[in-house]
C-alpha cells in the first residue's frame, strides 16, 4: 500500500525558520534509512504558504488567493511517499521519524493512497490505460532530466 506522510507546519515553519544542523543530519539518516528499506518513494520539505497560492472553485468560477494562510494546524510543511505492507508498518516508521519541529508540538499525519481499484467500475479499461500511458511518461522525462 501506498501512503502519503504528511509533516503538519507549525508557527516556526510557517515563519520560514529554517532546520539545523542537526535535525537535517537527522532527518537525513532518516530518510536514508527509509531508502534502504525500500520504503520512501518520495518526500520533499514546503516554503511557508506565504510563499503559496490557493486556486478557489466556486460556482463554475476560480479564483486565486495569496498566502499566507491563517490556520497553521491545517498547513503542511512537508511530505513523504512510502511503499509499506500496511497501515501499521507505516506508523512503525513514522514512531521513529527524528522530531521533525524541535521545540514545538509536532504531528505527522498518514494518509493512504488511492489505488486504481479503489474507483470500481468507474475506472474503466480505457482511464485505466490512459492513466497507465501517462505514469510510464511521467516516469520516462523524470529519468531524462
């Protein structure tokens, strides 16, 4: 299963406060650890959202709205990927994640994926080869950057 590992903001990093030393040498071992256990697919750390933009549907229109935005519990700060077997052995690991916002109450949040499966029959054979077509793409120009 795939799951999405998402890092809450909180007042420092919505302040643009930048990591130490010390917790990147940590988040870094971290994520090495993650790799070698074929865990991590991905993960990136966030700008504060005042560096962001929200585009608003509403009624057929869109709108977009400047950061920052003003409930930091609702704000992420940064994510993983992770490949894991279950639920569980995601939190496993996320238990040993180095804190990620030291001197603050910090919260990491897991989120499952959706699988193509998850639609049912709505994901019919032809999305289900576009959506294939467009990963194999995706995969393709990442691997030639």
């Amino acid at each position: 299963m795939k799951v999405m590992v998402i890092v809450k903001a909180t007042k420092n990093s919505e302040a643009g406060l930048m990591p130490n030393e010390e917790l990147l040498t940590a988040m870094g071992n971290y994520n090495e650890e993650l790799v070698k256990a074929g865990i991590m697919l991905a993960g990136d750390g966030l700008h504060p959202s005042a560096k962001g933009k929200r585009v608003v549907f509403s009624g057929g229109k869109r709108s977009v709205v400047d950061g920052p935005f003003t409930e930091t519990k609702e704000l992420v700060a940064g994510y993983w990927i992770w490949q894991v077997r279950s639920m569980d052995e995601a939190v496993e690991w996320a238990r040993r994640c180095p804190d990620p916002m030291p001197g603050e109450d910090a919260e990491l949040e897991i989120r499952p994926v959706f699988e193509a499966d998850d639609f049912g029959a709505a994901f019919t054979p032809e999305l289900r080869a576009q959506e294939d077509r467009l990963r194999a793409e995706v995969e393709a120009a990442n691997q030639s950057k």
